[in-house]
C-alpha cells in the first residue's frame, strides 16, 4: 500500500453529496490509482459501483459574455483520453460542475459506454475528446464544444434542441446509487 494520499475536489464534493444524501450506501476511497476514484456499496458491503470522477473549474464567468450568463450555471471542460474512456473499469463517470457565480453543485452520472456513444456522435473518433458540458438555470445539461454563437445564445436561452448534445438525462441522475442502497 502507498503512503496516504489526498482525494481531488470533485472527488470530495461527490463523496460529500453521496454521504449527505444516500445514506444507506457505504462510501470508499481506493487505496491506489486503478482508474475507479470512488467505491460504492450497499450497506452489507455485497453490491459495488465504480466511480470516476471528473471535476473542472467554471469557465462560465471568466470566459462567457454577461448575455450568457444569464441562463447558465456552469460550463466546464474537459479533455478526455479516448483508451481511458474504452478501457475504463468504472460503472459510471460523475463530471463535477462547481458553479462559482451563483454557488450551484451539479453532476452528470453516466456509463463509460454511453458517453463514448455520444462524444463520438457528435466529435468523431478522435484519440483526445475535448468536453464542454454546460448547465442551464432551468436544469438542463449540453455538449456545448463546437457550437456557433448562435447556438449558445439559443442553448443559454432555452431555445436549443439537439438529441445527441442533451445530456439533460444524466444530470443529477444518482438512480443507480440509490438503487444500489434499496
């Protein structure tokens, strides 16, 4: 076993909403970097769910015009390996958006399959993924990398539609964990 180490934020801040809001689910930190941040169990210890964790900062006030900011929460980003995302061991990614303007937590829970599907459909099979996920105020959540400017005053406006950019469905989606705890 390696010396003890510190968790990442966005690993914290899903630890903390697990911890506050499922509570008859156990909540554990591997010991070492297998590609699963966190560990959930019922509370027999008998089932588990891999997590990975992904957090970014909000780019959303410091590089968004006020006219956006307007209808949204946060708009993070990512860049993700494409063989991480294939080969990952994890059930399900949590992506941590940490709104500074208006002090908002969200999350996105989704399976590594499902999120490959949709990242392909929409950029292509590249080897680098480059994510923007972008939060609404009326709790809606979108692929926003590669829009027009048009297209972002419609999706800040709530006049956007696009099936394969609605991540909306996962969005604060904690159904398998409290699955995992009934």
């Amino acid at each position: 076993m390696k010396p003890l180490f510190t968790i990442h934020g966005g690993e914290f801040l899903v630890g903390d909403f697990i911890e506050k809001n499922i509570r008859q689910v156990n909540l554990w930190v591997p010991s070492r970097d297998t590609g699963v941040d966190l560990l959930v169990t019922d509370s027999k210890n008998q089932k588990t769910l891999a997590l990975q964790v992904k957090f970014s900062r909000d780019f959303l006030v410091t590089h968004k015009p006020q006219s956006l900011q307007k209808g949204l929460k946060a708009c993070g980003w990512w860049r993700i390996e494409r063989q991480k995302l294939v080969n990952s061991k994890a059930d399900y990614w949590v992506f941590v958006l940490l709104g500074f303007a208006g002090r908002s937590r969200d999350f996105i829970v989704i399976k590594p399959t499902e999120l490959l599907a949709r990242l392909d459909s929409i950029h292509g099979r590249v080897e680098t993924i480059q994510s923007y996920l972008w939060v609404t105020k009326d709790e809606k959540c979108w692929e926003a990398r590669g829009l027009n400017r048009n297209e972002e005053k419609a999706l800040a406006e709530g006049r956007y539609e696009h099936e394969v950019r609605d991540f909306s469905e996962y969005l604060n989606q904690w159904t398998p964990i409290l699955a995992l705890g009934s």
